[in-house]
C-alpha cells in the first residue's frame, strides 16, 4: 500500500496548483481565472472518485479508502500560504467547495449512499437548513446527496440560482465537480503547458 498514496493524488501535485495561482493575476470575473479555480477544484475530485472507484472495485479495503481520504484531505484543507489576501481567499473558497467533496466520499465509503431522500430532496433540506443558520446539519444533508452520486444518481444544480452566496453554493459546487469527475474521469493536466 505504500504506492498508492501517489497513485491517486500527492501534496507535489497540490503545491504545483497553488504555485501556478501565485503567478497568475486572478480574477474571478476573468473566465481564465475561473477555468482555473475551476480545474484546481475538479482535479481534487477526480482523486476522490478514483479512490472510491477503486474502493467499490475491491482494488482497496473500506480501510485503505478512508486513509487515501484523509491524507489528500489533509493536504488539499491545509491552510493556503499566499500572502495576497484575495488569492488566499478564492483559495479558501475551492477548499470549502471540497469540503463537500471529501464529505461525500466518507460518507459512500463508510455506509454507501444515503437512502432516505432523492439527491434534490438533499439539497432541498440543505437550502433550508442553511437559511434556519443551521450549517452542520446542511453539510450533513449535501453528503447525502454527494453519496448518492456514487451510485450515479445526478444533481440538478439550478437550485443555485434561487440560493443566496454562502457555505451551500460553495459546496454544491464541489458536488458539481465530483459529478463531472464521475461521468469523466481524467486527469487535468496541473503542468503550464494547459495554459
């Protein structure tokens, strides 16, 4: 098992994007920049579904899936060492996007997905625990429906456009990448030559 840490994803790999951002002028109205932001965060969730891919193909234990989850977790929500504040922060806002993201993976790897609501009925609930302030319950409620997307159940996400921006966009936005990684699961090159 001492391989597959690299296999699926590496802190080489994570620093290399947050070295690109550093050079970059970024702009989150620019579609450059948002392309960017964008491939950082899908490419993350591509290792998520790779290692529950491999998980559900009996490649890697229950065991060894939940390590590989924590320990690109514990690379990818380290705090972002920028010392210009806004890159910092759309930084931050892709590691709340995946928060999600590695949220749902858990729960899929630990108890398969969840079964007392639709994937919309999930995000329904979350949209109201998020305006009754209640924040833990809404992420509880969007790894619901991120765990059903392993089982190839598909997430709507006009319900975007009614939400005001908060923690639920962000996370939604996660379970958008981790359903394109799902349907499409190859590697984004985090090299200059993609520019």
């Amino acid at each position: 098992m001492s391989d597959t840490e690299e296999e699926f994803y590496s802190a080489e790999r994570w620093q290399n994007w947050l070295d690109r951002l550093r050079d970059e002028d970024l702009d989150p109205e620019d579609e450059d920049s948002a392309r960017l932001l964008y491939n950082l965060q899908d490419d993350v969730a591509i290792a998520v579904a790779k290692i529950v891919s491999a998980h559900q193909d009996d490649e890697i234990t229950q065991d060894e899936a939940v390590a590989e989850l924590e320990s690109i977790r514990e690379v990818v929500l380290a705090e972002p060492e920028f010392d210009d504040e806004d890159k910092r922060m759309l930084v931050e806002g892709v590691q709340t996007s995946l928060v999600a993201v590695f949220y749902s993976a858990d729960v899929y790897v630990s108890n398969g997905a969840a079964e007392d609501a639709s994937v919309q009925e999930y995000v329904e609930a979350a949209a109201a625990a998020e305006q009754d302030e209640e924040f833990d319950r809404a992420l509880d409620l969007v790894a619901g429906a991120g765990s059903r997307l392993f089982e190839g159940d598909e997430i709507d996400l006009s319900i975007t456009e009614e939400l005001e921006y908060g923690p639920l966009t962000d996370w939604l936005s996660g379970l958008d990448s981790l359903q394109s990684a799902l349907a499409d699961p190859e590697v984004i090159e985090d090299d200059e030559e993609s520019a």
